[in-house]
C-alpha cells in the first residue's frame, strides 16, 4: 500500500478501540483504522470484543494494509503493558497511539448516579487512558518521537444533563495536555479530538433503542442542535486524526480540537 504521498507511510499506530458497536454507520474507531491504513500506517488493533476486532483486521487486509491485533481490556493495567509490548515486539516501535475508548452508557444526573457506575466510566473513559500512555509513552520517549491523540468530547466544554461522561471528558482533556508539556521536550506530542454530535452506532443505535424511536427522530433532533444543522461522520473525525498523527502537525502539541460543527461556538 506504501507510496510517496501516503501521509503516514512507515509509521506504526495502536488504535484502542479499532472495533465498533453494530449499526447502520461507521465508528470513529474503525472510520480511524481505515484512514490510517489508507496513508500507509502498519496497525496494532485493539479492541475487547473479538468479532468486532476481527472484522476490523479483516477489512483492512483485504485493503492490503500490515496489521496486527490484541484482544485487550484497557481497564486493566496488564493488558495495557501488553499492548505496547505487543506493538514493539511486532513492528518494532510506536509512533502514534490513538484513544478511542469510551462509554457514556449509565451515567445520570449527581443525586441518581450510583457511585459504583461513576467509577465503571471512569475506569473506562479516564484510568484505561492513562494506563495506555503509560505504557506507551517510554518507547516514544526512547525513540524521541511520538503522537498521542485522545478522543475526548465537546461534552467536556458544554452544559450536560449528566455528570460522569462530562467530568470525564474534561478530565481527558487536562489530562492531554498534561502529557504534552510533560512529553514535548522528548518529541512526544499529544493532542486531543473533540468530536461533537457524530453519526456512529454508539451515538443513535442506543438511543434510539433506550427511548424506543426510529433512528431517524434521534438524527433529526441533533442534527437541529448543529450551527451547520447536520450531525459529523466518523470520516470527519478520522480525517483530523490523520492529520494529527502525521508529520504535518509535528509542531503541534496540547491542543484540544473540536470537531462539531461549530457546536461549542454556541457557548457564546
């Protein structure tokens, strides 16, 4: 798959989350690991269910792209240790380690959340986060180079009828830039995706089932929250991570970049 305007040609990626939920439209996860094998990435794919990976791994070799897979549980840290030493041991390095775990299922408002559910999403959004930099972040370190992209949330900046999600995305936020003061003068950078309202099964297939309406009705109300009055793709969020993930931002670092629509310009 290797040519001379491939964007991440010789470049190898984890992507945690590389599966997806079953639905009508991509996931950011698998949207990203098609991007990324497009421009020339050899892959370590990650995901906790097996059938989701595998289809994942099976789509991007009939691509033609190098990849690899670990059946994986982020919100243990040996599974973590794992993943990168899995990645080392096949391809002999890390460039890019792309987040994308995360769940916003069970959360409510303060009073109703049952603090064992506060700590399920933060285990996942937050701690499994962390356990991957970890682990990643030395071999970066060693070869004095590396991108780290954490998907976050325009929930992180907005008003939100619950609380976990929401705390847990600005924690993944302060956190990113943490890591990129912490890791620049390393040649490690780390950035953060925002994505707002994105038309993927984990965002209108629950819903919809939860509430017992069309996916359609889930669409139209969202869509009508957007300045641009239509939702994102798991494309439009791929794209930015290529971009971050390449060469092409090699000066940028702590940055948290919406991409919503102009969805937080609402904020005034």
């Amino acid at each position: 798959m290797t040519t001379t305007s491939q964007r991440l040609a010789g470049k190898v990626a984890i992507i945690v989350g590389a599966g997806q939920q079953p639905g009508e439209t991509v996931g950011n996860g698998r949207a990203v690991a098609e991007r990324f094998a497009e421009e020339g990435a050899r892959l370590l794919l990650v995901d906790i269910q097996p059938e989701s990976l595998k289809d994942t791994e099976d789509k991007l070799r009939s691509m033609g792209a190098e990849v690899a897979s670990v059946l994986a549980d982020i919100t243990r840290e040996d599974d973590c240790a794992r993943i990168a030493a899995q990645c080392v041991a096949t391809f002999g390095r890390i460039d890019v380690l792309h987040n994308n775990v995360g769940r916003s299922k069970g959360d409510k408002s303060t009073v109703e959340l049952g603090a064992d559910m506060w700590d399920e999403i933060m285990a996942m959004n937050l701690k499994g986060m962390f356990m991957t930099c970890k682990h990643v972040l030395p071999q970066m370190i060693a070869q004095k180079e590396g991108s780290i992209i954490n998907i976050s949330s325009t929930s992180s900046l907005s008003a939100r009828p619950t609380v976990a999600y929401k705390t847990s995305k600005g924690a993944v936020n302060t956190f990113t830039q943490h890591l990129a003061y912490e890791n620049a003068a390393h040649g490690v950078r780390a950035n953060a995706i925002l994505p707002g309202l994105i038309d993927t099964p984990m965002a209108i297939e629950r819903r919809a089932r939860e509430r017992g309406v069309s996916r359609e009705i889930v669409r139209a109300e969202r869509e009508a929250m957007v300045p641009m009055k239509r939702m994102g793709t798991a494309w439009d969020v791929a794209h930015a991570a290529v971009f971050l993930a390449s060469d092409e931002s090699r000066y940028v670092t702590g940055v948290l970049l919406p991409v919503d629509g102009g969805l937080v310009c609402k904020r005034g």
